[in-house]
C-alpha cells in the first residue's frame, strides 16, 4: 500500500448508523442537553456540515467499519474497488480532527483524534467494495490483513476557487448506486 499520503487507518464503531470527520473544538461543549440540538436532525448536521465542522460518513447502517485518512489520491488499489464516491465537503481543522461513530461525538472519549494542521480543507469519501477484490478474505470467509478498507477519505487542502461543497447527511447519491446495479445487470 503506498504510505505516502496516509494519515492513517482506523477502525471505528457505530451503533447510530453514521460515522464523521469532525472538529472537536466545535463539540466540544456539547452534552445531554444540548446533543439534540447540534446533531439530533437533518438539519442540525447539515449546518454542522456547512460550517466544515462536521463531514458525514453516512451508509445508514450500523457496523464496524475500516477507515483510511489521505492527504492525496487512493491508490491504484483503491481506485478500482471504489464503489462511490461523494461530491466534496468542506472540513475545517484547528491542529485536530476526529474520527468517530456520530454517537462518540458527545464526550470525544471514544474518538481517533488525528494531526492535521490548521486550515481548509476538501474531503471527499470513497465507499470501497473490499470483498469484492480477490484475496480479501481467506478461506474461512475471514477478514485478510491485506484487505482493502470499508471508508477512503482523501482529504486536500482547499483550492481556490473553491469547490461547491455538499451539505447533505447522506454522504453518497444512492440514485447513482442503484442506476450503476442495474446497469450492471442488463
């Protein structure tokens, strides 16, 4: 795998159904009380996801996921088991990011906490179909070490102009996905 540009691979929980690329500086006085708020609807993320302090991503679906941090391009690898891709978002860091289930955000104690210095940056999330590379899994249906990720996340530092970023919850045009199976299928 080239390391290069590899800020690093985690592996993150979610019992919530969405996992985020957040600024903890931004949570950081978030609580019980105020969880509802500033994450409880669509439209409480979707601000958070405006201000580039909060970048879903969302298959709505619990798990454990394999999440890959870039500072540049997926791999040749990762390129050819890339099953979508999102529009850019807007990821704002002040030294810190985190990495987390959306469910860590309130008390940061179960989140990865990443170097990345301050600035603007662009994210975009790559859904990698993993299983479907040869030698993914062993012979048992077992996980192999040299497995692809779940999540790559390239994240650039903003261009000028900048890109028209997404605002939505949902990370990924699902109507994008199912046109591509049914392609796929004829």
């Amino acid at each position: 795998m080239d390391d290069e540009n590899l800020l690093g691979s985690y592996t993150i929980m979610t019992d919530a159904g969405m996992c985020a690329l957040w600024q903890p500086e931004h949570f950081a006085h978030v609580g019980d009380d105020e969880w509802a708020d500033v994450l409880g609807t669509d439209a409480a993320m979707e601000s958070c996801i405006e201000a580039g302090v909060f970048v879903p991503l969302n298959i709505g679906s619990d798990g454990v996921y394999r999440v890959v941090l870039r500072t540049g391009e997926r791999t040749a690898r990762e390129k050819r088991y890339t099953q979508l891709s999102s529009e850019p978002y807007l990821l704002v860091s002040k030294g810190v990011v985190a990495l987390s289930g959306v469910e860590y955000i309130l008390g940061q104690e179960e989140a990865e906490k990443i170097d990345l210095a301050p600035g603007r940056y662009t994210v975009t999330v790559h859904w990698i179909e993993w299983e479907a590379e040869p030698g993914s899994v062993d012979a048992r249906g077992k996980v192999t070490g040299s497995a692809l990720p779940d999540f790559v996340v390239e994240i650039t530092p903003e261009r000028r102009p900048a890109p028209t970023y997404r605002k939505n919850v949902n990370t990924f045009d699902w109507d994008e996905w199912v046109r591509r199976i049914l392609r796929d299928k004829e």
